[in-house]
C-alpha cells in the first residue's frame, strides 16, 4: 500500500511538473511570436531560445514543441538577415519534423518553403528550385488548387526568375496567377504580386506591350481601382 501511495505521489508530481513546464513553454513562445511581429528581434531571439530550451527540458528533443520552436528561432534570424544561422536552425526543425510527421506533411512544406526562401537569399537558387519544388508537390497533394499551393508557385516563378530562366518561369506564374484569381479573387494583394513577378518575366522575353497591361493591373489593385482586365 506505501509503495502504491508513493508511485502515486510521484506520477502527480510528474503531472504537474509536465503541465507547468507547457505554461512556461507556451508563455515564451507566445513572447518570442510577439516580438517577431513587433520587428523587435533581440527580444525575440532571447524568446526563443529560452522556448526551446524549455521544451527540450518538458517535452524532450523529438517533440513537436521543440521543432515549433527551433523554427521560430529560424524565422527571427532570417528576418535579421542572418541567413546561414537561419538556415541552420531551419533544417534542425526540418529534420524533427520529418522525422515525427513523414516528409510529405503539410506541415513538412511549411518549413521546407521557409528553408528555400533563406537559402534563396542566399543566392543559391539551384537549391532553393529542388527546395520549392518538394513544397510544391506536397501543397499540390494536400491542398489541389488553394492559395498555398499558388503561392509556392510563385516562389518557384521567381526562383526560375532569378535563374534566368524566363520561358520556364512564365508558365508557373500563369499558373500562380489564375489560380489565385480564381480562390482569392482578381483584386487581391497577392494577386498583384504575382501580376508584377509575371511582368517582370514577359519584359524580359521581350514583350513589353504584354508586360505594361500586366504591370497596370497590378498597379491598379495597389491603388485600389480594381484590376483593370484588358
């Protein structure tokens, strides 16, 4: 009966070390989140690294805590430019989350997209192109035609762009582009985006008559006229 009593004991400690060990998790990474969108990176930074060494210590290394964190630290170094550590911290969170959720995931994609945008940064593009292309694969299977799926589009648009690729990247921007009519509709921010990108391809195939009518409507979302089809 003491050894029953005792067992019990340590398994309500055990409890209630694990819940308050989430608090302080979810505490920090809601601070850590916080000051990302206040731009505040310091902050940030400190944040997160305090986040994940809290889930490695409640949760242990393979959990999802502990890659949600690790990612954000990712993000908060990419946003100050410090791209190679941000990398770094990315694959680290990439690597755990493959491993617990499959390399198809959605969730997987997310962080693979944001791999490539820092590794495009950095100027390796062939590497960013293989990296969006697996983002692409997976949004495709999990979500058809969705803005997510436009959206790596887009990125692969522009990394092909940046290759000068412009004949293979038109294509995926047309795609990008009508897809995103299509879901977020004509007069969207992001529809606009990709209305600049495919522009910017068709002047350098050399069809600038096409180009302005693109760049126009484009302008014209931003200046709230509506998208100006001609």
């Amino acid at each position: 009966m003491i050894k029953l009593r005792s067992l019990l004991a340590l398994l309500a400690l055990l409890a209630s070390t694990a819940v308050a060990g989430e608090l302080e998790w979810r505490m920090l990474s809601e601070q850590a989140n916080m000051h990302l969108q206040r731009g505040s990176l310091d902050q940030a930074e400190m944040f997160a690294r305090e986040a994940i060494a809290e889930a490695e210590r409640s949760f242990g290394r393979s959990h999802r805590a502990t890659d949600q964190s690790i990612a954000t630290l990712g993000l908060v170094l990419r946003f100050a430019q410090r791209f190679p550590e941000a990398e770094k911290e990315l694959r680290r969170a990439l690597a755990l989350r493959e491993k617990s959720l499959g390399p198809r995931d959605p969730a997987v994609g997310v962080l693979l997209n944001n791999v490539a945008d820092v590794v495009q940064a950095q100027r390796n593009y062939a590497e960013a192109e293989k990296l969006h292309r697996r983002v692409l694969a997976i949004f495709e299977k999990a979500y058809g035609d969705d803005p997510k799926t436009a959206a790596s589009l887009n990125n692969l648009g522009t990394v092909l762009q940046a290759q000068g690729r412009f004949a293979d990247a038109e294509p995926v921007l047309r795609r990008s582009l009508a897809i995103k009519e299509k879901t977020l509709g004509p007069d969207s921010p992001s529809t606009a985006h990709t209305l600049n990108n495919l522009a910017q391809v068709l002047v350098e195939l050399g069809r600038k008559s096409e180009a302005e009518r693109y760049a126009a409507r484009a302008a014209a979302i931003h200046q709230g006229k509506g998208a100006a089809r001609k």
